[in-house]
C-alpha cells in the first residue's frame, strides 16, 4: 500500500530520532500538497530512503550486509577492543541494537579514507 503523509503523520507513524526525521525531511522531496498546503510525502519513497541509509524497512534488504566488531577488527587489523571503541565513540558510523553493535563495509572505508594521510602534490 502506497500511501501518503504529512509531516505530523510521518512523526507519528515512523517514530524517528529527531535527526534523523530531519535528515529525512531535507533528503526525501515531497510528491505533492494537501488542502493546507502542506507538504506530502509518498510511503515508498520514505522507506526506500530508510532502507539505503539504514536497511530499517522490513523484508527490504540492500545488497549490503552488516559487519560485525570482529570482522570491522579483521578488516582495520587491528584488536577487537579497539575496533569496537571506534565503533562506539562514534568514529566508526554504527547501528546499535540493543547490546549489538553494526556497521557496513562502506562505513568502514570511510572512516579509513578520513583518516588517511594524503601526500602532499
């Protein structure tokens, strides 16, 4: 079902962090507007956008799979504690839930590409 909603629909029915519905309303374009003149938005767009940026949507998975510490350890080669301390302080871009941390290999490499020492030209 493809439905539409408005800013107070879309709060209500997704519950989102306040940044990230805000990220969401900057990134997501609205389709059209209601009678109050406020802007409406397209179910599918709103969980096509969740799913590329955190694969939230269920039954919907992108061709990404998440790492775990142990394999973001492997892939730094670095330790499993320091892996996971980059992960947690945020420096790595995770996912958490509940006790479980997560990442992707994309956030991985960006993380390593910010924090590479560039040669001088």
């Amino acid at each position: 079902m493809n439905r539409f909603f408005s800013h107070p629909e879309l709060a209500d029915t997704y519950r989102l962090p306040k940044h990230i519905h805000e990220q969401l309303l900057a990134e997501v374009a609205p389709v059209e507007k209601n009678d109050q003149d406020e802007p409406l938005f397209l179910e599918a767009h709103i969980d096509a956008w969740l799913a590329d940026q955190y694969a939230a949507v269920p039954g919907r998975r992108s061709g990404e799979e998440f790492l775990t510490i142990r394999q973001v350890a492997q892939l730094l080669r670095c330790s499993y504690t320091a892996a996971r301390d980059r992960m947690l302080d945020g420096r790595i871009r995770t996912v958490k839930d509940g006790r479980w941390l997560r990442t992707r290999r994309k956030w991985v490499e960006q993380y390593v590409a910010a924090k590479t020492i560039k040669p001088p030209d």
